[in-house]
C-alpha cells in the first residue's frame, strides 16, 4: 500500500496552565490552519526551546490543547539543546527530558515533556484491518528516490480520528531527500 509521508517539525504541545504561564491569564490559542489529522492545527503561537547547551527560538505550538505539556524535537534538535530526549511516542513522556519553554508572558520549567519524535503510521480501522496490522505494531516503510530508504520500526497508530499518513522528523526526510507531497510503500 501506498500511503503519504509527511515532516513532523519540531514543535510543542501545551496543556491550559502553561498556555496561561507562557502567553498570558486567560489567552486563547490562535487557529493559524488545520493540519491533516482531524482535529489537530498550526496556531500562531511561537515559543523558545531552552536547554544545557543552546535554545531553538520560533518554535511552533500545535492545538487544541493537552492534558500534558510536552516538546517534539529531532536527535539534531536535542544535539543543540544539549538534552537526553528518548525517543518515543506522542504523549509518553514519563521520565523524559527537562526542557524549558519561553513565551512572551513568562517562562515553564518542565521536568520531563521532552522527547525526540519516534516515527509512526497514523492509520484508520478500516485501512489498519485492510493491511492485517493492529494498534502498538510495527511496519516498515520504503520510499524511493536518490537516496531510498527503508524506514525500520514503524509504529502504528490505529483511530477512527485519523487520516492514514507516515510521520517522520526532519531529520529522517532530509536523511532520504524527501520535501514536497511524497509516498512510500508499506512493506
């Protein structure tokens, strides 16, 4: 099969109480455009990343809002930072690494939230049963080109609130010389 690749960024995902701290009492987070998974959107909202070592300024915040804070970053991201960020998936952030986040209203020191963004198959339940593969499985995924690649370890995420895409950081599209509307073959 088939299927759309598309470059996760690096960026944030912010819960209420650190909207709040970062952008000011009561802020709203600004709508910028959708993103192609249902539900998800770029907002206008920037913050500064602050590790060890370094900070990476302009960094995107996604919407809606979460139960928990958290920065998505790239191996060279953490490199710069000077942080120990595991890899993993959205959301699992237990004992991962510090980080702080800027905004123009204050700052949050988080003691975990930051994790380098594992690649993984955003997949619907009726693509998920058409390919024989269940939630927390893994795939690969070749494309093609110049520099082709087979991307090992693929995780699988299955919702009805999907749209079936590969996610991969920058770090693994500049690694295959991928940019643009591109696909690979689940293998």
């Amino acid at each position: 099969m088939s299927v759309l690749i598309e470059g996760s960024a690096r960026h944030v995902h912010l819960k209420r109480e650190d909207v709040e701290t970062l952008f000011g009492k009561g802020f709203q987070l600004s709508k910028k455009r959708d993103l192609l998974q249902p539900g998800e959107f770029l907002t206008d909202e920037k913050v500064t990343l602050t590790g060890p070592r370094g900070k990476i300024e302009r960094v995107s915040v996604l919407g809606p809002e979460r139960k928990a804070t958290q920065a998505e970053i790239s191996l060279t991201d953490a490199r710069v930072l000077g942080v120990t960020a595991p890899v993993r998936l959205s959301g699992d952030i237990a004992g991962s690494a510090p980080i702080r986040l800027e905004g123009p209203a204050g700052s949050a020191d988080l003691t975990e939230g930051c994790v380098v963004a594992k690649r993984h198959l955003h997949v619907t339940p009726a693509d998920a049963e058409k390919l024989g593969i269940t939630g927390r499985d893994t795939v690969r995924v070749k494309v093609g080109g110049e520099r082709a690649l087979v991307f090992d370890e693929v995780s699988v995420r299955v919702s009805e609130n999907f749209y079936t895409e590969v996610h991969l950081d920058y770090d693994e599209m500049n690694a295959a010389g991928l940019s643009g509307e591109v696909y690979g073959e689940l293998i």
